[in-house]
C-alpha cells in the first residue's frame, strides 16, 4: 500500500487539528487546542478504489514555531493549506505557507487543495460582515495553477466544515487524488521515499 506523507499547513487556529480529527471520526470539540510543533496521525483510506495510507502531519502555525516546521517538511508530498473564512490575515498569509512548504519539502512544487475552512460560520454568524468569500478562495487557487501548471499538476480549492464534518473526507480524498495523479507525472517509483 502506497504511503503519503502530506501536511496540514496555515495560521494557528484557523481548524487544521479540528479537521484532521474529524477525518479520523472523532467528534469536533470547540475548544482550542494549541499544536505544539507537529501532530502525526496516521490514516487508511481509498481513492477511486485504491487504498493508500496517509502520514499525515498536522504543523503548528504560531510564529514562535517556524524553525521547529522545516524538519517536518521533508518528504511532504501534498498539503492541505487551510485558512479560516472569518479571519483575513489567514487567507492572505498563504502564500508564506506555500513557500516554506515547496522550499523545504525535497521536491518542490507539489500538490495543495486549498481549504476554506469555517463555512458553518456562513449561516450562523451574521456579525462577521468582513468573511473571505467563495470566490476570493478560488481565485487565489486559479493564480496558482499558473505557476503549477507548467510542471503539469493543477492544485484545487474545496470549502470545508470541522464542525459540522461538511467535505472534510472530500478534501482528503481530492489531495489523494492529486498526489496519485503527480507522482504518475513525476515517476517517483517508491513510495517508501515518502516517509521519514
């Protein structure tokens, strides 16, 4: 069975622990939980009809951990670059994340969905009148299929709730999807040379 090891990238906060226990069935719990340095689960899953087993690595995004990351970068063949829809400054850092992702990963440019997270906020929070929307998400995603496209790989944009568990599987399953799709691109023949 292949194994992927892939990160869960982007500011502290914005859901990428709340979404990565959710995908592994457990509940959602409000409260938040501050990752010290990384998180590492380990997951099975199917991706049209394959199994493969995802490494994956929940990364702190607090600032005071930025040289602790790079360590776990290495051999990171995909990410889910999440940011909050109610918080700005998280969808306008992520091209910091990408960067540190790319430059430190052994591989360079690799596949990313991009997920907007939080948008059970969309219905119940009428106060937040400053929320990312769908359309600034997708195209900050088409601006970085032109710098992915030339290596032959399209990275996508999904929308995405912990709490209510709306595509949290999808968002998985979608990286899955690309990763399959790059490594067939790339020929990387072992997928033993992903884990470390």
């Amino acid at each position: 069975m292949p194994v992927y090891k892939i990160a869960m990238i982007g500011d502290g906060g914005v859901g990428k622990t709340a979404l990565r226990e959710r995908y592994l069935g457990k509940d959602f719990t409000p409260e938040y939980l501050l990752t010290i340095g990384a998180d590492f689960s380990m997951c099975d899953d199917h991706v049209n009809g394959t199994p493969i087993r995802y490494q994956v690595w929940d990364l702190a995004g607090q600032k005071r951990f930025d040289c602790v990351r790079d360590a776990y970068y290495r051999g990171c063949i995909g990410a889910l670059l999440v940011y909050d829809i109610s918080r700005s400054d998280s969808f306008f850092n992520m091209p910091k994340w990408i960067n540190e992702l790319w430059s430190k990963n052994g591989f360079g440019r690799v596949p990313i969905i991009v997920v907007s997270n939080k948008i059970d906020l969309r219905r119940t929070r009428d106060e937040f009148q400053n929320l990312i929307s769908p359309q600034q998400g997708k195209e900050f995603t088409f601006q970085l299929n032109k710098i992915t496209e030339p290596d032959g790989f399209n990275c996508h944009f999904i929308e995405t709730s912990a709490k209510t568990g709306v595509n949290v599987s999808q968002a998985f399953s979608l990286l899955g999807m690309n990763i399959m799709r790059f490594l067939k691109t790339r020929r990387v023949n072992s997928p033993s040379i992903l884990i470390h």
